[in-house]
C-alpha cells in the first residue's frame, strides 16, 4: 500500500487493539470492548470511513459524557414463538446484537421468519455488518433503527426523523451476499462531520441551514437539518423507521431519543429491529431453484457492467486484508491522543 506523509498504515489486528485499549481505558467492560473493536475494525477494513476508526472519537465522548453505561450486561426476554427482544440496560448495542443473535437464528429456523428488538441502546454502527452476520448463516436479513433528529421530512425544514440506516442482505452460499445499507437521510452524517473535520465543502442537496436554505457549510449543516434521500420516498422510509424500530418495540423516537439526549451530545439511545427469513422454509423443496433465480437477477445487473451494492466494500475488505488500512495522521493522533 501506498501512503504518504499525512497517513498511517495500521494492520486490521492492530486497529483491533488500539480499538479496544481506548474503549476499556475509557471504562469499557472487555466484552463491550472487543465486541465494538470488531466493528469498528470492520467499518474500517471496508473503508467506510465514518464508521471506522473515527467512531472511537464519538464512543468516547458519549462514555465521558456519562450516559453510556460501559459495563451493562444485555438481558434476553422471549416474547414469543418468532420475538426475542434484547434490552441493553442503556450500554452499546452491539454487544446486545451479538447476545441475541443465536436465538433470532434459532427462531428465524423454526418459524421461518423471526424479529429481534434491541432495546435502550446507544448506537454508533453501521449495520451491514449484522446483516452479513445473518446472511453468512444462510438467512435473509435485515436491520433498521432510528438515531436523533436531524433530517428534515421532503418538504418541511425542522428536523423530525433521524439519518434512520436501512440494511439487508441475501445469502450467497460460497460467496459474499448480496447486502446494502444505506442512511435514508442524503448521506450519513459521520460523512457531514468528517468533512467539517476536514473543511471540505458538502454537496448542497445534503442539508440546509438553520434558515432553511441549501449549504455547501458541513458545519452550518450540523446545526440546521439534513435532507432526506430521493426526496418523499427517503422521508417515507425514514417515517416507516421510527415506527417499525421505535413505536412498534416501545423504544424512543428520532425525537425522543434527542430529548433523551438533553442537549448533551452523545451518541444516539434508542432501539433496533432485526429480521431474519430462512429461504429454507419459504421455499422448501425450490430452495435450489429460489437462490438459483436470485442469482440470475444479480447476474443480469453484473452483466451490463453495473455493480451490485457491497463491491465497493467487498473489494476495500480484499485490499486491507492484504495491505493493512491508512489512516488520516490527524485522526490516528487524536485517537491516540484518547490513550492519555
Ligand atoms: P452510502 O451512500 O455510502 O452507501 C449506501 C449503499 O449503497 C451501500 O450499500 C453502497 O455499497 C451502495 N452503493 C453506493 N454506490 C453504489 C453504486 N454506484 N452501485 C451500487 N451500489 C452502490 O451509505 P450512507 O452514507 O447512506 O450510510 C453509510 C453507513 O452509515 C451505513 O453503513 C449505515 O448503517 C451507517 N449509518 C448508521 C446509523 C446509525 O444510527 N447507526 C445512522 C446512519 C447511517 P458500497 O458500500 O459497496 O459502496
Ligand atoms: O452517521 O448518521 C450517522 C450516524 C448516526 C448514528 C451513528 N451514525
């Protein structure tokens, strides 16, 4: 790999361990640790940039800040047949995610379909990496939660809906799943402070300012309202978010977990829903020919020269295991500076 004055080059194992050694300095049980070290060394492995190595700065302001629970440890409840409902007791959720994810399996089996709510949990992730988790286990998956409110709906100005990730991923036996995860707000806004970290300029369909108008400003766009994608439809998806993975579970809204928030500053608390579909039982004997019909779809959207979603990520992934990940100094020095 090649990297110039301004970046580090770290292998994966050794961003694990800087991952971790902040987090548990910072007051972290070993099992939230290691479990948010894995996914913040992934997030970078795949060079999704907001959701790497730089989550370290925003999981430790949220810990300072004093409304993470650092050591909570995540309690299942079986609501029912195809519900198993995780409560995080107000710790990271992904050490909750990993708590639940036998039994959603294990439910997604029996019943063919199954749900896991997440809920009182401060959540920084990226999904796909729980969407592949269930897509490598030969389940369909997906995942969704809200976050604070800071995207305006298609046609209003105030914020109401959160950047609300939507992620999914279908399992390809003997290669990567087909898998997406996007915000459905315009982009997520880890992107929006990496580029007001960096004084770079924003695209003008991002956000507007706190007046209402379009900006270019990364931090005029912090404090005024993000845009939604695809306009009606992203705020459509955004409002089926807070409802599926906020009213429906009993946990707390965009809104809500804002208020929750009192102008502190932390990490977003709120919950999570997971569903898991098992091809296996939709499709009994036509399983073969089920993922056999998937892969002709995929196969027409390759063929003409598009790319499914993931490549992009699945290529990064192939790169950083062979090479290592760079690093911004500037970001390598303020996470290192987190070890003082
Ligand atoms: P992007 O817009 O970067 O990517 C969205 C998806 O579209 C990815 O699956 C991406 O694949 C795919 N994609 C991008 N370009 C193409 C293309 N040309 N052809 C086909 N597919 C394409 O993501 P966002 O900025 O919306 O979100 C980034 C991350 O932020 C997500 O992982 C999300 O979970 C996370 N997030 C988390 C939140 C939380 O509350 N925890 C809140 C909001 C966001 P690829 O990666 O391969 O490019
Ligand atoms: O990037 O929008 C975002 C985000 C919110 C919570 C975690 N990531």
């Amino acid at each position: 790999m090649t990297a110039d004055a301004t970046d580090v080059v770290l292998t994966l194992d050794e961003v694990h361990d800087l991952s971790f050694r902040v987090l548990t300095r910072h007051g972290m049980s070993d099992a939230h640790a290691d479990a948010i070290a894995r996914v913040i060394t992934q997030g970078q492995r795949d060079e999704c940039h907001s959701h790497g190595i730089y989550r370290l700065l925003v999981c430790t302001r949220s810990l300072r800040i004093g409304k993470v629970n650092p050591r909570a440890e995540p309690t299942l409840r079986d609501v029912s047949a195809s519900i198993v409902a995780v409560d995080a007791h107000y710790g990271f959720s992904l050490l909750a995610f990993e708590t639940g994810l036998p039994v959603l399996l294990e439910k997604a089996r029996r019943q063919g379909i199954a749900a896991m709510a997440i809920n009182h949990c401060f959540h920084f992730s990226a999904l796909w990496p729980e969407v592949e988790a269930i897509a490598r286990e030969g389940l369909v998956g997906l995942a969704m939660n809200p976050s604070h409110s800071w995207v305006a709906p298609a046609g209003g100005k105030q914020p109401v809906f959160g950047t609300n990730p939507l992620a999914f991923a279908w399992p390809r036996p003997g290669r990567e799943p087909f898998a997406f995860d996007f915000a459905t707000s315009a982009i997520a806004r880890g992107d929006i402070e990496l580029h007001a970290r960096q004084g770079k300029a924003i695209p003008s369909h991002w956000a507007i300012d706190s007046e209402g108008r379009p900006t270019t400003d990364a931090q005029a766009a912090l404090q005024g309202a993000m845009q939604t994608f695809g306009g009606h439809k992203g705020s459509a998806l955004a409002a089926m978010i807070e409802l599926l993975a906020g009213a429906l579970i009993g946990d707390l809204t965009s809104m809500e977990s804002q208020a929750f928030d009192e102008g502190a500053g932390a990490t977003p608390c709120h919950g999570e829903l997971l569903i898991a579909l098992d091809p296996k039982v939709f499709l009994g004997d036509g399983y073969e020919a089920g993922l056999a019909r998937a892969e002709k779809l995929f196969g027409a959207v390759t063929g003409q020269g598009a790319r499914l979603p993931s490549q992009r990520r699945f290529d990064a992934r192939g790169r950083s295991m062979r090479d290592g990940v760079k690093i911004p100094r500037a970001l390598y020095d303020d996470v290192l500076a987190l070890l003082d």
